[in-house]
C-alpha cells in the first residue's frame, strides 16, 4: 500500500470513529432518559415476604385480635364476613418523570354481630369501649343530626325512634394522619335492601397476602332472621411501609 492510499484509510478510520464515539454517547443518554422516564416498581412480592414485613403483620394481627374483642357484644352470634390483606406499590400520576412510592402493607377485617335485648346500652357500651382506649370520632354519623360527644346516645335515640331501616353507621379513628387505623360501626334492624358484592382486590403492583369474603347482604340478613339487632364492624389499618430505595 502506497503512502497515499494509508494516509486515506487512516482519516476514513478516524472519520469513523468520531462518528462513531457521539453515536455511542447518545444512545447511552438516551437509554438513560429512557430508564428516567420508565422508573421501575419496587419488588412487591418480595417486600410482602421480607423479614421486617412479616413481623409487622404479626403485630397487625394481634393488634386486630385485641379492636375485635374490644368491640364484641357479649352474648352475640359473631360472623367473620370479611379479610383482606394485601401489599401494593402505586405511581405518581402528578410528575414526570413518574415515582413509585415504596411498597405498603394493609389488613382489613369485616365482622357482623347479631344480638337481642336492649339497643340502646348495647350502642352506648360499644361506643364507650372505642373511646376508652383512645380511638375518636372524627365526622358526625350519617342521619344523625348535631356534632355533640354523645354520639352513642344520639344514635340509640336516633335509631330506635325513626322508621328508617338502613345501617346507621359511626366512623372511629386511632392514631395520626395516613397511619391510623379506622373502624367503621354500622347498626340494622332491618335487612339492607342493596345487594352488597365481594370484589378480591388486584390491580398492577399489588399482592394479596390473604383474602376472604362471603355475601355481606346476605349475611346480615341471615343474622337479622336470628335476632333483633345487628352489629357490622370493619376494622382497616396499614401495618407496614418499606424504606424508599437507597435509604
């Protein structure tokens, strides 16, 4: 090879390399960008199954034991309705690039009591039992007029005096702001007219740990056949959030 012709093979090398070394760089800042704009999920599966995971839900559990046995009527038909206990992760839908909180756990458990007697102290004993180990009432009963802190009385009254057939229903809440636990009293006399469906939940980032659920309509009518007065509790509350990656 003469002189002249190396000397063009070795520009055409170095005009190809320097278009090769931009397009190496930009196709590694744009699968970068790509990567920024497509955040990837937590592992939710394997937070659900991690260590610290599991001993929170240990604790949920004897937590849901003790609001359970606070709350029981004594003397009353009890029928567990309803669990559901699932782990899940969800997106920002207010930002760009996207950001997936970190995954967060939660139980959930429907129970329904059918008893007799007197509704009145039985309400105002539920009431008292909630409020005694510091769970409050944060809104005011649907159907129940006024805001006063004797909601229990309000509700007996309310109840037993009106003609109106549906649950009336008393919000309580323990603990601060997205970390407390909420439990839901309703009280019937009468079977609700609207069927009330099962729905196992699911969805993209979610695991469910545990879940099970009967005809809750039907449940309370069962009860309500049996008895006078019918009790529906629904205790929710979340029991663990896993550390944002790199903390």
């Amino acid at each position: 090879m003469s002189l002249g012709s190396r000397g063009r093979a070795v520009r055409r090398g170095c005009l190809l390399a320097g278009i090769g070394v931009p397009g190496v760089l930009l196709a590694g800042m744009t699968l970068l960008v790509v990567r920024a704009c497509d955040p990837q999920p937590p592992d939710v599966a394997a937070d659900a199954r991690s260590p610290a995971a599991m001993a929170a839900r240990a604790a949920a559990d004897a937590r849901m034991d003790r609001v359970l046995a606070m709350a029981a009527i004594p003397g009353a038909e009890i029928r567990t309705v309803s669990v559901s206990d699932t782990c899940s992760t969800f997106a920002t839908a207010d930002s760009f690039p996207a950001k997936y909180f970190p995954t967060s756990c939660g139980l959930s458990v429907t129970r329904m009591y059918g008893f007799d007697g007197a509704i009145g102290p039985t309400m105002r004993a539920v009431d008292h039992g909630f409020r005694a180990t510091g769970w409050t009432v944060p809104s005011v009963p649907r159907s129940v007029p006024g805001s006063e802190p004797s909601m229990a009385f309000q509700l007996a009254h309310w109840h037993v005096t009106s003609p109106a057939e549906d649950l009336t229903a008393v919000v309580y809440r323990s603990g601060p702001g997205a970390a407390a636990w909420v439990a839901t009293v309703g009280w019937a006399r009468a079977p609700e007219p609207l069927q009330r469906t099962c729905e196992r939940p699911s969805g993209p980032g979610m695991v469910v740990i545990r879940y099970g659920c009967a005809d809750l309509a039907g449940a309370l009518r069962s009860v309500l056949a049996a008895h006078r007065y019918a009790m529906e509790l629904t205790v929710t509350g979340g029991y663990y959030s896993a550390r944002p990656s790199g903390e």
